[in-house]
C-alpha cells in the first residue's frame, strides 16, 4: 500500500467513514482549504464558527483514524462578491494564524474573473505578504479557466513580496500548467469525476512535464467527488510501469515539500 497525502480535500462535507477509508488506502495527512459550503454564509460569525471547525474540530475527528489534518483559512471567490463582508473575513483571520494546524491563506482565487473577485484576491495577497504565509490558488472551472488563470498569475507577480515557490496553483488542466509552473509556482491537479481532470490525464500530464512541483488532489467536497482519487492515480501510474520512488514524489514528497516551508508545519512521516 502507497502512502500518500491528498492536499486538497474538503472533509467537513464528508463523513467518518471516508476518513476510514482513505486511511486504509494509505493516506497520512490531508489539508482541507476553506471553501464555499454550498450556501452563502449570512455574516462574519458564520465564518469564525467555520474556522474554529477547521483548525480545531476537524483535526480531532482527522486523527481518530490516524490521518493528520491541516487547513487554509480565506473568504472564497464566489463569496468575495461581497466586498465588505470579504474585509470582515480577511481581518479576522489571523485570530488563527497561531493555530499549529494552519498551512496558510486559501483557496483564494477567481470563479467568474470579476472585477470584486480580483479585489478579494489582492487583499487576501496583502495580508498573505504582511504575514508570511504561504498561499493556495483556485483557478475557475472550464471556460473561465486559461483567462482566469492569467488573471491570476498577473496578480501574483505584480505583488513583489509574494515568492513564487510560496503558491501553488490548484486544479490546473493541460492548457494551464505550463504558465502556472513556469512562473515558478508549485501545480496541483484536481482528480474530479466529471468537470475537472481524471487520473488518465494527470498521469498524461506527469508524463509529459515531469515530477517537479507538481501534486494530486481528490478536492473531495459536498458535490459528485472521489475521496479515493489519489489512489485512483497511484493505481494508474502503477499500471503504467512508473517508479514507486516517482509515484511517491508527486502523492506524497511533493506536497511535504511544499508544507514544510510554512514555520508551524512540524510534522514528520512514521518512516522518515
Ligand atoms: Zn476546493
């Protein structure tokens, strides 16, 4: 059994018995970014209500079946219509800046490239900057995807004190991964059963541009997802005749590697 890491999995909206499962399928350590919850929330409590959940509740629940869990913590990009509510968020945020089971800001992004959505994405960077934090990107969903992404890594280098190895950008498909890891940032691919990519293609991928910053992700969430998509990916490289010292880069050094530049990630694996 590979061990692996799924770096980006909403497990609020899953239950117990997926956790077991995914640890019998190898996985040691999840990190679940904040999110849209299907529903907008009415006011800032909402969200403190909903970070306390995230980096307290959730961990226990995580490490009842031996998983480590570590969390992101933003307003997400179809909230971020809402300025003013957006800034309540923002500036209450570093409240939990000190929990040890935070990685950083995210998933901060764009959903339909709007002019408010850019403005939450900036003002998320600046307290990202002023605080030191490393940052996880959402680009939008199919036809917003490329523009979108553009949008994005514009943004990211208009802000000096943002160090690309600092960011990884998340579910990135074939027509975007070169302009994301080529601006040096790190790239994840979102193993989703219908709108996003499949284990084939991001074997294709991993294939054709290498292991170099490069993850996998189930983005499990509230809607039609696969908790198990990483091991679907191992099961696929395997078939493949790929290395296990390579298959282990991508689901599991990858994203350590990543982690471990945030100061409060301590974690280490059992083997290592
Ligand atoms: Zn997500």
């Amino acid at each position: 059994m590979a061990r692996y890491i799924d770096p980006h999995i909403h497990m609020v909206s899953r239950t117990t018995d997926d956790y077991k499962r995914m640890a019998l399928a190898g996985c040691a350590l999840v990190s679940e970014p904040a999110f849209w919850a299907g529903f907008d929330r009415s006011g800032v409590e909402g969200f403190r209500d909903y970070f306390r959940q995230l980096t307290d509740f959730e961990a226990k629940r995580a490490g009842q079946y031996g998983i480590a869990h570590y969390t992101w913590l933003c307003i997400n990009a179809k909230e971020a219509e809402n300025v003013e509510l957006s800034r309540e968020v923002i500036a209450m945020i570093p409240e939990f800046l000190d929990s040890p089971h935070v990685l950083g800001i995210g998933e901060i992004g764009l959903n339909k490239n709007t002019r408010n959505e850019s403005t939450v994405f900036l003002e998320h960077l600046d307290l990202a900057a002023k605080t030191d934090e490393l940052i996880l990107v959402h680009t939008p969903h199919l036809a917003d995807k490329y523009q979108g992404t553009r949008m994005i890594l514009d943004m990211l280098k208009g802000d000096g004190r943002i160090k690309p190895e600092r960011v990884c950008i998340d579910h990135v498909e074939e027509h975007t991964i070169s302009l994301a890891r080529d601006a040096g940032h790190w790239v994840g691919m979102t193993l989703y059963p219908i709108t996003k990519c499949t284990p084939q293609r991001a074997a294709d991928m991993v294939e054709k541009y290498g292991t170099e910053r490069i993850m996998v992700n189930s983005a499990g969430d509230w809607g039609h997802s696969d908790p198990l998509a990483v091991p679907e990916f191992i099961f696929e490289m395997k078939k493949r005749g790929h290395s296990p010292a390579d298959i282990d880069k991508v689901v599991f050094q990858n994203p350590l590697t990543f982690f471990r530049q945030c100061r409060r990630f301590a974690w280490q694996p059992a083997s290592d």
